[in-house]
C-alpha cells in the first residue's frame, strides 16, 4: 500500500511504531492491508499523525474499515487523544473500532488506568462499533531474561505479587483477529485478556532456573530509589503514575482471566515456560 492511496477494506494501526503495535501488525500482515499509523513517519508506507490535534487523521482514515487504537504509555490526557481518534474514524467513515485497555481500568489508586476507563466510557458513547481489549501485564517485561540476554531483574514493587502474565504475542494475536473478524462479530464485546497462570515475579525467576539451570536474581529497590534512578529520566506525570501503580503492586496481586484467548483464538494461552529461550 501506498500512502495516499485509500483501499476500502485496510485495517488502520494508531499508535503501531511501539513495541504492542509492531506486534499487531505484524500479526494482521499476512491477511490485510495495514496502515501504519505513527508521530513520525520514516517511509512511504507509513502515515504521520499527530494524536493531540488530530492532525493527519481523518485522512489517514478514509477507506479503512477498522481501526486499532493504542495510547502512549502513561500519556498525561489518553481520553483527549482517544475522542480525537473517534472523531476523525467517525468522519472517514470507519465501522469498527478497537480499543487497547488494560486488566482493571477502573483502579482509582493508578491514575492511567482510570485513564482508561474513562476512555471505555467514551467508546462507549460513540456512533462507532467497537470492542475494547484489557490485557494484563506482559510476559515480555521480562524478556531479557527469558532470552538469556540477563540473568537479574530488578523490581520497584514486591517480587511476591502476582500476575496473570499474558504474551505479547497471544495479544496482538487476539486484536488481529477481532479486525479480520470485525464488527459483525466482535462490536459490544470486552475482553480480558490474561496468561494461563498466576505467578510472581519470583516464580518466573524460578521457572526460568528450572528450564535452563541458569541462576536468576531478584533485586527489589524502593519507591524512593526507582524514583531517583529510572524514573528520573521521565517527565514528573509519568514517574508520578508509574510509581503509583508500583505502590499499587506492592499491596494487591494484579490478575486477569484468559477465557477470552481461548474463544477468540481456539487455543490456550502461551504460558511462560513456552517464552523461556
């Protein structure tokens, strides 16, 4: 496909130049035409658009019969980008939007997933039909060590929480075939989209030593210190709401069932035994 060029049965990928969006794409190239929709556009293929005017949108838009919307992670103003992406989809004349959500949205003490809920409502209300996808944290934010490239993680939050860890691969897999599907199918629909099993980031550990009789190290570092280190290189809103979802981890589990996968994909989900390398 060439920018410009509008054909009536492209899927439209908001937000597809970070690491969940390359993974949708990837996942729908073998069945349609995607647009790639990015804030800086590095080939012909690609569309730039500016999510917090709106700029490029509707153009973008015109002639695509869906549309995956992702946010930047812990953007200050997600529902502001999210109405902008409904408007322009509305006016190129879009029948199915889908929206990237989170396990949880509406979770007070974690500001970007509050975010996010109030982004569902705003789905919600549109003249779209859409469905909303909630994954779970991913299994890749531990990728280093399922490789093999590290042997330590280090945790802001207790290495004794669990998580329904979901592969990013079963995700993008999902949103890929509730767009080839699409509204006919699909429109009304939330899915929760979580791994098979509920583990600590110390069971992962664990796991990994068992597969490959490597030793992993599980460090964890205040609040205070992640602050004064990672989050230092990060804008005040987003240390300010990674840190509360940190603290949130360090009193409550954070889990999500994985039914959804099993129905929309007719498998189980990939376990973390299966990502180790």
């Amino acid at each position: 496909m060439t920018n410009g060029i509008a054909r009536g049965d492209d899927i439209a990928v908001i937000g597809a130049a970070g690491k969940t969006g390359e993974a949708v794409v990837a996942a729908l190239s073998s069945s349609v035409n995607v647009r790639r929709l990015v804030r800086r556009a590095r080939t012909d293929s690609e569309f730039e658009v500016e999510l917090e005017t709106g700029g490029g949108l509707r153009k973008a838009l015109v002639g695509c019969r869906g549309v995956y919307f992702i946010a930047p992670n812990v953007h200050p103003d997600e529902p502001a980008l999210l109405r902008n992406a409904l408007t322009a989809a509305a006016s190129a004349g879009v029948e199915h939007f889908v929206y990237h959500s989170v396990a949880w949205p509406f979770s007070p003490a974690m500001p970007h997933h509050l975010d996010k809920a109030k982004c569902e409502d705003e789905l919600h209300r549109s003249p779209l039909k859409w469905t909303v996808l909630q994954p779970c944290a991913y299994a890749q934010n531990f990728e280093a060590v399922l490789n093999g490239e590290s042997d330590r993680i280090l945790l802001p939050y207790s290495a004794d929480t669990r998580f329904s860890f979901v592969s990013l691969g079963d995700v993008a897999a999902v949103a890929a075939a509730v767009l080839v599907e699409g509204a006919a199918v699909h429109h009304g629909a939330t899915y929760e989209v979580g791994g098979p099993q509920a583990l600590s980031v110390m069971e992962v550990a664990q796991i990994v030593e068992k597969k490959t009789s490597r030793t992993v190290t599980v460090d964890q570092i205040s609040l205070s210190q992640w602050r004064d280190e990672a989050g230092n290189s990060l804008d005040v809103n987003a240390s300010s709401r990674l840190a509360a979802m940190f603290d949130f981890y360090n009193h409550h589990d954070f889990l999500a069932g994985s039914a959804a996968v099993q129905l929309v994909l007719g498998r189980p989900p990939v376990g973390i035994e299966s990502l180790v390398k």
